[in-house]
C-alpha cells in the first residue's frame, strides 16, 4: 500500500542520436580497394607499385639468379639491375602502406571480409578516432614484427596484421 499510495518517478532514459559506426571501417575498406585497384591496373604481380608500397626491411635486388643473392646497392648495379630500397635504407613509409597492399584477389577479400565485420563492432566501442588509431597503431606493430623477425631482403604486404590487432 505504501508504493501504491507514493509512486516512485520512472526514471527517464537520456537519448542521444546514435551515428553511423561503419564509416571508418569503410573508409579503410575504400582504401585498401582503391590501392589493389592501382596494383591490378599497372600488372598485377609485377606491378611497380608492389615494390614501392610492399614492406621490404632492408631492401631488395630483382636479380633473377638462383644462386647469387645480391644485399647491396652497389652489387645490384654491377648486375645490371636496379636497386629497390627497403625500410631500413630510406623508404619508411612501407612500414603503413604495407597494411594497404594487396596483390592476390583472395587475400584482399578475406581481408576486407574481416574488416567488414570486425570493424564496425569495434568502432563502436571505441568510436571513430580510437579505432583509427588502433588500426593503424596495430599495422606499424606488425610491421616492426616482420623487421625484427622476418627475412631481411624478404618483403611482406596485407592488412592482416592490422585486423588481428583488432581482433586482439
């Protein structure tokens, strides 16, 4: 009798307008897209651009012989053969455009699958600039991972480690 006789106030719910939580995640999508375009268009495989955007540690020399492996500038020219830098010898912006290189068409659809997916969820939590910031805070990490552990002359490209960063 007590409640009936003294109701309690409802409590009202503060609304607020909730904003899209996929444009980053489309905007990365976009991205990536655009550059696996440019690669499919200037030759896929063997598209220069490949070369320029890939993550190459130290870098590398395209000298088609089995058994001479050519780690030096010097030695590339002496084979005719031109030099392709690497992060380590002055192209250090391979350490993110990496993240946003694909050359197979499988490997940028299950990427981007990924991203579609994951994305929006974490952006969510997080909002638009902390996912960003994740994003690419996980690409330079898997960069720095594949300096550290991976081959030297080797080169490596993808999203994949910037999804599992997410993921983590």
């Amino acid at each position: 009798e007590c409640v009936r006789a003294n109701p309690q106030p409802k409590a009202q719910l503060k609304m607020r307008r909730v904003q899209p939580n996929h444009v980053t995640s489309l905007v990365l999508i976009s991205v990536n897209v655009a550059v696996w375009l440019a690669i499919l268009a200037t030759g896929m495989g063997s598209s220069p651009l490949i070369e320029y955007l890939a993550l190459t540690p130290y870098g590398i020399c395209p000298y088609d012989s089995s058994q001479i492996i050519l780690t030096d500038p010097a030695g590339c020219a002496g084979h005719g053969s031109t030099w392709i830098p690497g992060v380590a010898t002055g192209a250090f912006w391979q350490v993110l455009t990496s993240a946003f290189t694909h050359v197979q068409p499988w490997h940028i659809m299950f990427n981007m699958m990924a991203l579609w997916v994951l994305g929006p969820q974490v952006e969510m939590v997080f909002g638009r600039a902390r996912f960003l910031a994740m994003y690419v805070f996980s690409a330079i990490t898997a960069s720095a991972l594949v300096m550290l552990f991976g081959s030297p002359f080797g080169g490596t490209l993808g999203a994949s480690g910037a999804i599992f960063g997410l993921m983590g």
